[in-house]
C-alpha cells in the first residue's frame, strides 16, 4: 500500500541546540534506514516550509503506524496520512506504452 504523507514537525524553540541537533542526526538516520528498506519512495520539502512529503509504502496501517512512531521527531510531528490508489491513467499507460517512466 502506498500513502501520502504529509509532516509539519514543530520543535519547540526553547529545544536546546545540542538536542535539536541530535533529533537531526537521528531522524536522517532513520529515514536512510526506511529508504534503503524500499520504504520511503520519494521525499520532498514543500517550498517556503521546513515541512516534509513523501511516499511511503507499507503492508499495513499497523505497519505504517508503528514506523512513523519510531521517527526521533514524532513527538514534534502534525501528520496527515492519504492511503494511494493507482490512477487508470496509469494502467492505460502502462498497457499501452509499458513501465511509467521515471521520475
């Protein structure tokens, strides 16, 4: 299953430095371990926000729940969660012109 996921992280400002910096470090971290598992297929930052989306694909609601839990900043985080569908579209594409092309 894929979902679209939306993560407005608010850090409270008194965070000391060192802290911020470590939740950084550990939230990088984690994310490289859920991209490399095939996880996280794409991430992005809107523009003008320190905001995060992304693709994410899981086998299960369970699943997806307990992996965002395990991020450093999900204490901080407001998320918005939106399971995906394939679009006909894309299967008409598909049967007429193969694979979708990269992006």
């Amino acid at each position: 299953m894929l979902f679209l996921i939306h993560f407005e992280v608010t850090v409270p400002a008194d965070t000391p430095a060192d802290l911020k910096e470590q939740l950084r470090q550990g939230e990088h971290a984690r994310a490289f371990e859920f991209i490399e598992a095939g996880k996280i297929r794409r991430i992005w930052r809107p523009v003008g926000t320190a905001d995060t989306c992304c693709i994410w694909e899981a086998d299960s609601l369970e699943e997806l729940h307990a992996a965002v839990r395990s991020l450093p900043l999900y204490p901080y985080m407001k998320l918005s969660v939106t399971p995906l569908v394939e679009h006909p579209v894309t299967a008409a594409w598909r049967k007429e012109h193969g694979a979708m092309p990269a992006f």
